[in-house]
C-alpha cells in the first residue's frame, strides 16, 4: 500500500477526462444499478476496500496547491 504523494501521470489524467458522458449515459440505460453508491462493494469487495484505503493514504500533486 502506497502513503504519500501519488505519483502524477498525464496520460491517465487526460484518459479520465476525455472518457466520459457519453459512455456513462450508455451503462446507465443499459443498467439501472450502475454508478450508483455501494455497487463497487457488492461487485468486488477487496478491490472497494483496498481504493477506500489508497484514497485516505495518499494525496495528489495537485492537492498541495489548494
């Protein structure tokens, strides 16, 4: 498990920006349950905790400057 900074990458920040609305009103009208809060639990458990732990343990470059 990391602590600290994370590490910044561009490429998965301009992926994360650009792959967006258009594929997410898709998986909602083909799921009604998807984004919804607590399906990440119920789908993959580990995986949910482990992110819930990385987020608390780490910080963005960019959240220095706020």
């Amino acid at each position: 498990m990391k602590f600290g900074m994370r590490t910044p990458s561009l490429k998965k920040s301009i992926k994360a920006r650009t792959t967006g609305k258009l594929k997410r009103s898709i998986k909602k009208a083909i799921n009604p349950l998807y984004g919804k809060k607590g399906m990440g639990m119920i789908k993959n458990p580990k995986k949910a905790i482990y992110n819930k732990v990385y987020k608390k343990t780490t910080f963005s470059f960019f959240d220095l400057f706020k």
